[in-house]
C-alpha cells in the first residue's frame, strides 16, 4: 500500500461567477420558488374543490333517494321538471 503525497490530494478550488451568470441564476431560482408556491395554492383550491363537489354528490344522492322513496324509480329530465316513473320498477306494466 502506497501512501499519498501531498501532491496526489485534490485540492478545492473555486472560481468567482460573472455577477451576469449569478443574478441569472438568483432569477431562475426564484421563479422557480414562486411557481413551487403557486402550485401550493393550486393544489389547496383544488382539495378545497373536491370536497364541495362529494358534498354536492352527497346532496344529489339525498335528494334522488327521497324522490324514489316518495314516488317510486324513475328518470329526471331536468330540462321539463319531469320525474317520468318506470313502470316494470313500479308494478305498473
């Protein structure tokens, strides 16, 4: 086994960046710090929205269940405001 002489070690060297190539760089990372928070935000509005939206699905649900409770099954036609029964369901064939 050989040891090393001091000219063998590495030595760390370090070279002064033109003050162009740095404030490039500063620019690039923040914007890319800023994009990282917007998608936070976008990420906070979208959970935010997926659960209105099962809230939403949970109310259609609840109302679709008393309908076919009150009337029977059937199929809505929102445009008319007409719940037309179905008549194998509803013993009405």
């Amino acid at each position: 086994m050989s040891k090393k002489k001091i000219e063998d070690i590495p030595v760390q060297t370090t070279v002064q960046l033109k003050e162009e190539t740095v404030n490039e760089l500063r620019q690039i990372r923040a914007s890319q710090q800023a994009m990282q928070v917007d998608i936070g935000g976008l990420e906070a509005q979208k959970h935010l929205l997926l659960h209105r939206l099962h809230s939403l699905g949970e109310q259609l649900e609840a109302i679709l269940k008393a309908l076919e409770e009150e009337h029977g099954k059937g199929s809505i036609n929102l445009d008319k405001g007409e719940l037309t029964l179905d008549a194998e369901e509803n013993g009405n064939s």
